[in-house]
C-alpha cells in the first residue's frame, strides 16, 4: 500500500481551485493510503485553531473523510502555519509531527522536514523563526481576539514578501552543509522537504556513501506529491485545473 507526501498548498481562500485540487487528491490518488504527511505550509496563513473561517472548517471536515476511512494522517508545522495545534490536528483525525521526524518510507529510514530550518544563510527569516517558535510568544500571540490575530498575521506578510523580494534566490535556499549534518544527526541517508518551492531530486554523499535529498513542490497551476511504495520513491506532478 501506498503513502504519500505533500507540501506547500498555502491554501487560502483567494486560490479556491487549489482547495479543489487537494479535495480531489484525497478522493482520488490519495483515497484508500496506507499514510498522508503533509509537510508544512498547508495553509497560507493560519492565526488560531479558534478560526471560524469557512475554509479551515471545510479543509477539517474532508480530512476527518480521509481518516475515518483508514488512512494515517500527519500534519508538520511549516512557516506560515505554526500555530497549528492539536484542536485542529484532532478534528482532522490527524496527529502533529515534530520537525523533524523520522519515518519508514518505501523500507528506508527517511527524515521529514518542512526545510524552513535549513535555510541558514536567510539570517532574517532564522532570527524570526526563533522568536514565532518560542511557546511564550506564541501564548501571547493567540491570547490576542481572532480579529486582531488576522490582521497581526496580515501584517508579517506584507513585511515578509518585501524582505523576501530583495534578497538572493541562493540565500533562500537551503544551506548544503546544514542538510548533511541534520542527516547525519538523525542517521538516515534521504531527506524529504518543501518550503523552497523548487521541486527536485538532489543526490548528495554522506560519509562516503550516496544520499539523496528529494523537494517537494508547491501548489498553484502543478500540484505535487511523493508517492511511497514497495517499488521506492516517486516524485509526480500533474495540472490542478479542474
């Protein structure tokens, strides 16, 4: 049996047909999985477990769907969705994975990753990373009413995308010693991730021996996924318009 892994929708009620494409993923390729992970930005921006917004409502109730059949779900903080905690996880029927996270995939030791966190040389975004991961700032931040939230989460994008404009594509990338050394630390010779949008299969070597490092893509006019089974890892895409 399959399982499958995915990054990067950012979904959001501007893009209604990526929520689409991802609905129509779980009833088709995806229905009846052994496993799901999704790897982090799967919203574009999530303020609270408490959002009673139509979309992560409608996003919970097809995912319990999902997992109500059988299928494992698992949901891992990216960087526009680390507030997501487990009221959320639980409604999907889904459990939160730490990053990163050791699995079995396609019989290998595989280590999961949004990616964000290997990003060293991007200082900016690694100096606000510290801070929205820190539990006392996060306390603070969802202490705030829902209103004030959405227009607190309005504002770090507006900041972040024009940070993000002046900078160099190499520095938004991830940093090559920074992925061996976690690989090393976690002892396992592939690594999946999204978060830089650049879908790929890398081969690497660690410690004298192949490695491979495979990208997931984001969602807009492709969606993206690996598929996992007894044959290994496949990395596919294909269009998302209806």
């Amino acid at each position: 049996m399959a399982s499958y892994l995915i990054s990067d929708l950012h979904l959001d009620e501007s893009r209604p047909d990526v929520t689409r494409a991802f609905f129509n993923f779980l009833q088709g390729p995806a229905a009846g999985a052994d496993a799901l992970y999704i790897l982090g930005d799967f919203f574009e921006v999530w303020v609270g477990d408490d959002d009673d917004a139509p979309l992560p409502q409608e996003v919970a109730r097809q995912l319990k769907a999902f997992s109500d059949l059988g299928s494992r779900l698992y949901l891992m903080h990216g960087n526009r969705d680390f507030l997501m905690g487990n009221e959320f996880a639980h409604r999907c029927g889904a459990e939160l994975l730490s990053d990163p996270t050791v699995v079995e995939l396609a019989g290998e030791r595989v280590l999961l990753t949004h990616g964000d966190s290997l990003c060293t040389l991007d200082t900016e975004y690694m100096a606000f990373r510290q801070q929205a991961r820190d539990p006392h700032w996060q306390l603070a931040l969802l202490a705030k009413p829902l209103a004030e939230r959405r227009q607190i989460a309005a504002q770090i994008r507006a900041v972040s995308k024009s940070m993000n404009s002046r900078k160099a594509e190499d520095i938004m990338d991830v940093t090559p010693e920074e992925v061996v050394q976690m690989m090393r630390e976690h002892n396992a010779r592939t690594m999946i991730h999204g978060h830089t949008h650049r879908p790929a299969r890398h081969s690497l070597t660690l410690d004298d021996k192949p490695a491979e490092r495979i990208v997931l893509g984001d969602w807009g006019e492709l969606g993206w996924c690996i598929r996992a089974d007894n044959k290994g890892l496949e990395l596919i895409h294909w269009p998302t318009a209806d």
